[in-house]
C-alpha cells in the first residue's frame, strides 16, 4: 500500500521559533563532572572565590564572588552535544524567584574555558 501526499512525520514549518532558554533548564549530554572541575582547574575555583560545589547530570554548577552580597551569583557549566561547553552566569531573583541571566557563552572548547568563565565571572561581579 502506497500513499501519496505529505508524510505523517514532517515539522510544521509554520511554528514559531522559540525564546531562548537558560541553559539550567534544558538538558544536554551527560558529562563527566570531575573532568570538568579538572579543566576549570583548583586555581581558578579559588580566584573566583567559587564555593557550593554542585554536580549535576549534564554539567557543573556552582557560587561565586565575594560572600554577604544581596544576590548570589552562579555560574553554570554544560557539555553540549558537540563535546563543547555551554557557559552561564546568573543569579536567583529574590522577590520573584525568577532566574535572570547576565551573560552566556555557547561552544567554548575545553582550551578557551578558564578564560571565559573568568572573563563571564568578572561581567556577573560588575552587573
């Protein structure tokens, strides 16, 4: 049986693009967390003053900046699909709750990572 027409599988080219999305709330590929705090490095966990460590499935995630300010900044670090990491920095909204993101960084390979969590660091300190 044949059939002829449009197949049952194909996207709707119709739909809207959707708004951009934090990188904490959608799930990329499945990392291994202590390699990405080995390429991060103890030297620069430490001049950031980065602190709460946390291990998620698909990346890092951790505080930083100096202790007793009124927003506390995160940062967080994923693998993507491409073997390349995606960077966040942001902080959590206190009168909402609602999550707002500072700056952003996609496909930062394993080489240019320490700057760009340093340089993003440095742009969540002064926002």
């Amino acid at each position: 049986m044949t059939r002829t027409g449009p197949e049952r599988n194909t996207p709707n080219v119709t739909e809207k693009p959707k708004k951009p999305v934090s990188i904490g709330e959608k799930r990329l590929a499945d990392a291994d967390t202590d390699v990405i705090w080995q390429q991060l490095g103890r030297d620069l966990l430490l001049e950031i003053s980065a602190r709460d460590l946390v291990y998620m499935e698909d990346g890092v995630m951790f505080l930083y900046g100096p202790h007793g300010r009124s927003k506390y900044r995160k940062i967080i670090v994923k693998l993507n699909g491409l073997d390349l990491y995606e960077v966040e920095v942001g902080y959590l909204r206190r009168r909402d709750f609602k999550w707002v993101v500072v700056a952003q960084e996609s496909n930062v390979g394993v080489e240019s990572l320490r700057n760009v969590v340093r340089s993003l660091a440095a742009q969540g300190l002064d926002a």
